[in-house]
C-alpha cells in the first residue's frame, strides 16, 4: 500500500464518522421493523389461537432471534469504524507536522514524502522524522482496512446465513466466509460466461478489501498470508476455486479457466481480458475443429485443418494465446547453459492487444499465405505464443524456408519440406517441445527449446508489423548484407535475439 501526501492531504476523516452515525441510525430502523413484525403476532393471540397460531409466532420468534444477531453485528460496525477513524486522525495529524516542521525549515516535500532543501544534514533530521510518521500511519491505514473488510464480511456471512435459514451464530467462522467466496466466483464465472461485465466488475468491487496485491495473488495461489485474518483467507482461497472450477465452464473455455488457474492468473486479469475484449465462450469454438496437441509443460497447439479460412486461422491464433494463459518462455531459460535474450512479458490485456494489432497489420499472411500453404502441401499449426507454424509442402514452397526456418508475417515456416505427413510431423514437434531439423536423412529432434525459438520467431513478426512488407524485406536484405561486410551480428536476427533464435549460445 503506497499512500501520497496529496491524498493524506484530501483525506475526509469527517466522512467515517458520518458513516458510523448513519448505520447507527439504519439499524436501528431495522431493529424496530423487527420488532414490528414479531409484535403483530404477539397481538394476536386476541383473535387468533390454536396449532397453527403457535406454530407461526414460534417461526417468527425464531426469525427475529437470528435478526437480532445480525442486528448486533451491525451494531458493532460504527465502534470500529470510529476506531479506524480516529487511529487515522491521529496518525494523519503527526505525519502532516512533521512536514509542517520541514517545511518551516525552508525545506521542500514532494508527494512521494521525499525532502529535498541546501542543507543535507536538515534534510536526512526530517526525512527520518517524515519516514518514521509515515511508516506508523500506513501501518494504521492497512490494520484499519483489514479491520473493516473483516467486520463487513461478518456482516454480510450473517445476512447470507439469515436469508438461508440458518443459524446466524456460525457467521464467525471460516465456513461462512467460504460460503460467500464460493458464492461470489460462481456468479463471477457466470458473469463471464454471457458477457456480462458490468456485473462482474460489481462482484470484484465488493469483494472484502484492505488486501495487497500480491496477497491476493498468494491467496490464489492456495498460500497462507501472515497477518490476514483466517476467514478472509478462506474467502479467497474459496472464491477462486469456484471460480476457475465452476461446472458451467465447457470445452476450451473451460480448458482456459483450468490453465490460468495453474498458472497462477489472478480472477482480476481474467476479468480485465475478458471485457476489454469481449471473450465469451463462443470465440473459442473457432477450436473445435482443431487438432489439440500437448507438450511437455501442459500447453496446447492446434493442427489446423486443411481449407480453414484466413479469418478463421487469425481468430484461432489469439484465442489458442488466451486459452494457453502463459508461454513458458521464461522457464524454459531457467534451464542451466540457456540465456534467454529477453524477460517474459506477463500474460495480460495488453499484450492480447499487442498481438490483435500485429496481426492486423500482418493480416496479408492469413488472408493470401494460409490458402497457399494449404494448396502447395503444407500443413499449419497455431502456438501458444499467438502465431502460426508451418512445415511441409512441395519443391515451390521450400523456396520460403530457409536456414532453420522463415517468418513472413504471422507464419514460421519450419525448414522440413518433403514430408509423408507434415501434420504427423507438426504433431511431434509440439509434442517435444523442440525445434526439429532435416540431417540430410529426415527430420530429426534438436536439443533447442520451441519456446524459445517461437519467441524469436514472435519477434520477427513484430518487425513484419512495424517495418510493413516492402520495408521488412528491405531491411533483412541490407541487414545481412551489413552483416556480411562486417563481419557483425545481423541487426534483424539481434533484435529478434541471437541465442533464443539459436545463432548464439
């Protein structure tokens, strides 16, 4: 939790004890409504008596007893908000003296709370007076938030349990914080399911707060988090189970949720890719007539049958990225000898964006290449990367593979040509997760990663987008012309990386 000295500056303390008066007020309203509705049937037992009579005021009896224990847990609501309101006045007033003294003393404090001013020694008095005020007034400010999620799920397990007709006393326990997690992940699954988004942002908005980032993320991952209390944790261990779990989830759309949960990708991402981009299950039927094929870390290609459209092939490589949640290029670095060129770039809206809009601008490569590859005896593939493979074919298309391989726009052109059945061979490179060569007597399986070589082909598809047909196939020519004359590294094959591409260990 980073707080500025602009928003402690705006902060409206004033406004938690107008909160604390109003639920005051409301819940006793609501205790007198209560109250109301169990005396109307004390009453009458002056025009009413018999089985049934005592039967219902005994029913009602009840319902107000279980009323009464959420009644008292609200009560309890503005105690703790008074509380978190005044541990915050007090620490906001101390924290903002201290900069009041160094700005008094001719020094200036960014909205970072750093000092800056001539004299260093004044400097370093009141940067350690600001940062020790600060550290204790963030620490407030988490135990307050913490203390206020954790009172308002009491509240709302209390509401859930009454509303289901059981007893409210059990609302303190994990049991009732797992009701409402698992609760919340269902409706947020089938939220997403039909498009939904503004409810499903709701849902996310009222999930308990005061919770970091990455504890949230360490929840998903099924850790315990020091210091959370143990019906939040059970909230959001149960919450994401349900939610990556739930039964409505069918075919890829399920195979999506099931890879982002073992990948560790929080509901807020998926949440945030599926609305920005609209991703219903639908779109992932552009799959189903696909050949699925996994390699050895769980991720999934699909051979893609002959006479599938341009269109069709561009929609199948985004949605064979989303549905594989995550490349593995960064593991496949951790390997020992390996130097990955780059950093992984996190499975994100964004970079979904990033590979819409390259293959936009590479459409030509689905539109004139899918067919021709298809008409001249190749077969193709999409990866997890979000791109096509391709091997196979006649003496004609050879012309376009060369060395180990060729990218022209969104396709890699593997150099195995000749083959019996290129799908058969699609199907084991995947399978090995490999790059394969042709030793002169057939394709054979080499010792480098795909993930890696298919990052390094990701990239030359990128220059494809950025540079444009005629300007990528000028710099390839005057690349390699330079790098031939200088005896040099060839600049396309360096930004695409020298030892992920293989030309260098």
């Amino acid at each position: 939790m980073t707080i500025t000295k602009s928003q402690v500056d705006n902060w409206k303390i004033s406004k938690l004890y107008d909160l604390a008066t109003k639920i005051d007020a409301e819940n006793q309203l609501y205790l007198g409504q209560l109250d109301k509705a169990k005396q109307v049937f004390t009453n009458s037992q002056d025009y009413w008596s018999g089985n049934a009579r005592d039967a219902a005021y005994d029913r009602v009896a009840q319902d107000h007893g279980q009323g009464y224990k959420l009644f008292l847990e609200v009560q309890d609501a503005p105690v703790v908000l008074r509380a978190a309101a005044s541990s915050l006045d007090s620490h906001r007033t101390v924290l903002l003296g201290k900069v009041s003294d160094a700005t008094g003393a001719a020094l200036t404090v960014d909205d970072n709370w750093k000092v800056t001013g001539s004299d260093a020694d004044q400097v370093r008095t009141h940067q350690d007076s600001i940062n020790t005020a600060y550290r204790e007034l963030e620490s407030a400010a988490k135990l307050a938030a913490t203390t206020l999620a954790e009172h308002a799920g009491y509240i709302r397990a209390a509401g859930d349990l009454l509303g289901s007709g059981l007893d409210v006393s059990d609302d303190r326990t994990a049991a009732a914080g797992a009701r409402l997690g698992a609760e919340d992940g269902a409706t947020l699954a089938a939220a997403l399911r039909r498009g939904d988004y503004t409810e499903a942002a709701a849902i996310m908005a009222h999930r308990p707060k005061g919770l970091t980032t990455q504890e949230i993320q360490d929840l998903a991952a099924g850790k315990n988090v020091a210091g959370v209390p143990a019906d939040l944790q059970q909230y959001y261990k149960d919450f994401n189970t349900s939610f990556y779990n739930d039964p409505g989830n069918t075919g890829n759309y399920k195979k999506w949720m099931e890879n982002a949960e073992r990948r560790g990708v929080s509901p807020e991402t998926i949440v945030e890719i599926a609305s920005t981009h609209g991703i219903t299950p639908e779109d992932f039927t552009v799959l189903d007539g696909m050949e699925p094929v996994t390699d050895k870390d769980g991720k999934t290609y699909f051979i893609m049958p002959t006479g599938t459209s341009g269109d069709d092939a561009q929609q199948a490589v985004l949605m064979t990225y989303v549905l594989n949640a995550g490349t593995d290029y960064d593991k496949a670095g951790l390997v020992p000898g390996v130097v990955n060129d780059f950093k992984e770039t996190p499975y994100s809206s964004a970079e979904i964006q990033r590979i819409i809009d390259r293959q936009d601008k590479n459409d030509w490569s689905y539109d004139q290449d899918v067919a021709y590859v298809d008409s001249n005896g190749g077969r193709l593939a999409t990866t997890p990367n979000g791109m096509l493979m391709g091997l196979g074919g006649n003496e004609l298309q050879d012309l376009y593979s060369q060395k180990g391989g060729t990218t022209y726009g969104d396709i890699f052109v593997m150099n195995l040509d000749d083959l019996d059945d290129p799908a058969d061979q699609l199907r084991k490179i995947a399978e090995s997760g490999s790059k394969w060569f042709d030793n002169g007597s057939g394709p054979q399986q080499s010792t480098t990663d795909l993930d890696r070589l298919l990052h390094h082909e990701e990239r030359h598809s990128q220059q494809w987008a950025e540079k444009g047909y005629a300007g990528m196939i000028g710099s390839v020519a005057w690349s390699g012309l330079k790098a031939w004359w200088t005896d040099s590294d060839d600049e396309i094959e360096e930004d695409a990386g020298l030892h992920d591409g293989g030309y260098k260990k």
